[in-house]
C-alpha cells in the first residue's frame, strides 16, 4: 500500500491540476500569456506592456500604457533610508538570491500599504514590487563592488533602468532591446514552482509580500531559477568546444543532471529556449565569444541524441547574460525580477477566487508507539 502511495503521489505532482487559471497556458509547444503567443509578444511587445497583460487581462491603450510605465519607471527608485539600512546587511559570501530574499520582506516594513487587502493597495504593492526587485539586484550589485547607488531615469523603459542602474552605464538600443526582450520571456509560466508557491501562501489569506517571498525562495532552487547560473557554470567548466561532447556523455553516464535541459510540461521543445537560441548565437558573436554558442550547441545535440531532452528556459539564456556582461551569481535575481510580475498575477488571481490549499498526506510513519522516559531510552 505505501509503495502505491509512494509511485503515486510523491511524484511532483506531476499531471495534477491544482487550479483552474487564466494567465498563461502551455499546449503541446506553445506557450501563450492571456491568449497571446510568446513568440508575438517577444517580437512586437515591451515588458512593461506584458506586465500591464498579466495584471489585468488585456493590452493597455497608449494613454494607459503611458501612466502605467511612467508609474513603474518612478517606483524604480530606492529611498535613502532603505539603501542605507540594505548597505549594512552582510554581502560576502551571501548569494544575491539569499540576500533579495531579506531585501525584498524588508521593503514591506517601509510600505504604507503592505497589509492593505483593497485593490488600489493591491495595484500599488503590485507596482512598487515590480519596479523595485530589479532596483534592489542592481543594488546588491553595486555594494558589493563598492559603488554607490544609481538613481532611475523615469523617461527610460525599465530594462534601460535596470542596466544603468546596475551598471551606472547607458546601455544602447540593442542591449537594451535584448534584454527587455529576456524579461518578457520570463514574466509567467503556468503553474511553475515559484508561482504556485506564492499561490499557496496567498491561499491562507496572507499579504503580497509574503507570498513574493515565498516565490523568491522557491525559484532559487537549481532545479527551478537557479539553473540559468548553472549553465554557466558547467560551460566554463567545460571549456573547450572540442571538450563538450565528451564531458556530457561522462554527466549523463553517471547519472548527473544536465542543467538547462528537460522540462515537467514541455515534452516537445521550450519556445522560449528557441528565441533565446537565436539570441544566443548573434549576442556571443557581437561579445567576441562565438566558441560559448559552440559549445552550447554541441551539448544541445549530445543532451538530444543521448537522452531525448530538449533545452530549457535557462540554457540559452545562460550565453546571452555573460555576452552582456553580467555577474553569474545576478542571473537567477534577474529571473525573478521579471518573474515577480507573473506571480503577483497569480497572487491576484488566487484571491479573487480563493480557497486555502491544504492537501492530505498519505501515513507511511509508524504506528502504536509507546512513550517512555528519558532514563529508559
Ligand atoms: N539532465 C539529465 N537527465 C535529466 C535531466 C537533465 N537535465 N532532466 C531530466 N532528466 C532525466 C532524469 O534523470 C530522469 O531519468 P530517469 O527516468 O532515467 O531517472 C528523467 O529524465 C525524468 O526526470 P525528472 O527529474 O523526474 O523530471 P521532472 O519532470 O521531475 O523535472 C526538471 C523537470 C526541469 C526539474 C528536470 O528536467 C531537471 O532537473 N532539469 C535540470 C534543471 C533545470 O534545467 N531546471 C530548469 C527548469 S525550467
């Protein structure tokens, strides 16, 4: 009975249908926020105007499309005294996923409406959530470099303001576009993890920035979020192009997952790995590191001809991060700094329908135990 419970249930719940949803949707190889491919709104969309999306279930028109981003663009900045008290938290050692995770619950202690259960207080914890994650990953970055902050420019997108706020650089029109271009593949995906993990903390009725930080926390994870920085990881340990093949027949003959590949729902291909692909291929060229697409390719092709698994969110995306410079360790925080868009829709969605998730768990312990004192054990 507990090895059919065991085969059963404690599989990741995979197949289970947790919720009925109206944000995203995967079929087959097709992923679609509210309606819309991925692939249409990465070509012709901006994220602000994904975010306007997922939060309210259509396109802005121009007029609300301008309000809504000049609002987010201001929300960008950090208050003096939040930097200040930020600065004095430990950064050696700490991985920024750790430390987003405390500056993220710290910044409801300075939110007027944190606790507020309305919709305007709703909107406006949703908005300055959605500005200020990526503020605070170019924050932590700039500690630790020893740098002062960056204050936004409320004229700018937000991917501009994030790059200069984390750079202290004007980036230009292509960087900018590539990277607006990663945030809107990353905003929502389905019952992922991290979004139902913050799904679940809504559930019991809690506050908004309670549940972002439970998603946080979850999409840290390597087998979630945490994997784009693996990526990187192994190819630098690889190395070598002509290394490759080798090295991940050694992974897979032992056992070891390969990060960047397979995929609970997609069976068929990833079509946010595909755009990330190409953006891959032409960002490693312009930073003079072609070898680093090489590479990705022949461990694309070695993963599908050893193990059938086709590449995840994170492997390309991994290459198209480094060829822009930034830090290893900022590629999960950048995850969420989009993410955080999606799960605030999800946080929406879960209260306007809401229901406390509590599961059962079927009793595999033991039984009938007596107690006895200290003396007797
Ligand atoms: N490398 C090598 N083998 C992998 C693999 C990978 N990246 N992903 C899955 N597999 C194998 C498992 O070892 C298992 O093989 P087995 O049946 O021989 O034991 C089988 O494929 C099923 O894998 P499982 O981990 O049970 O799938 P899942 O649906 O529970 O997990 C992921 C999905 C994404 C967590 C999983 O594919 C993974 O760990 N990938 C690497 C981490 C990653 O890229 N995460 C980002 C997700 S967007």
């Amino acid at each position: 009975m507990a090895e059919i419970y065991e085969g059963a249930v404690d599989k990741g719940l995979e197949g289970v249908v947790a919720c009925t949803t109206g944000i995203s949707s995967i079929v087959d190889a097709t992923l679609c926020f509210r309606g819309y491919t991925i692939e249409d709104l990465a070509a012709h969309s901006t994220f602000e105007e994904v975010v306007y999306l997922l939060w309210y279930d259509r396109l802005p028109n121009e007029q609300e499309f301008k309000e809504f981003s000049s609002t987010l663009h201001k929300e960008m900045a950090l208050r003096d005294d939040l930097v200040t008290q930020l600065s004095s938290l430990p950064r050696e050692s700490v991985h920024p996923m750790s430390w987003l995770r405390t500056a993220v619950s710290m910044l409801a202690l300075w939110d007027p409406d944190a606790n507020g259960q309305d919709q305007q207080s709703r909107d406006r914890i949703a908005l300055r959530l959605t500005a200020k994650v990526g503020s605070l990953v170019a924050l932590f970055e700039r500690l630790r470099q020893g740098k002062s902050y960056v204050s936004p420019n409320p004229e700018k997108s937000f991917a501009w303001n994030f790059l200069y706020m984390l750079t202290g650089a004007e980036p230009d029109a292509e960087v900018e576009k590539v990277f607006d271009t990663c945030l809107i593949l990353h905003a929502d995906h389905e019952l992922n993890c991290s979004a139902f993990a913050s799904r679940v903390t809504a559930s019991s009725l809690s506050d908004i920035y309670s549940a972002i930080v439970s998603g946080i926390g979850a999409l840290k994870g390597p087998l979630h979020g945490g994997a784009n920085e693996q990526v990187m990881r192994t190819l630098i340990e690889i190395g070598t192009v002509e290394k490759a093949q080798e090295w991940v027949k050694n992974a897979l003959a032992n056992k070891e997952k390969v990060m960047g590949f397979g995929h609970r729902v997609y069976k068929n291909g990833d079509p946010r790995a595909k755009i990330l692909q190409g953006m891959s291929a032409s960002l490693t060229k312009k930073a003079g590191k072609p070898e680093l697409y090489e590479m990705s390719k022949v461990i694309h092709e070695t993963v599908v001809a050893e193990k059938g698994l086709l590449p995840n969110v994170d492997f390309y995306s991994a290459t198209v991060y480094y060829s822009m410079g930034i830090p290893l360790d900022l590629y999960t925080p950048i995850f969420a700094t989009s993410r955080v868009s999606g799960w605030l829709a999800h946080v929406f969605e879960q209260y306007s329908k809401n229901r406390i998730y509590r599961p059962r768990g079927h009793w595999i312990g033991k039984e009938g135990l007596k107690w006895s004192p200290l003396s007797n054990r």
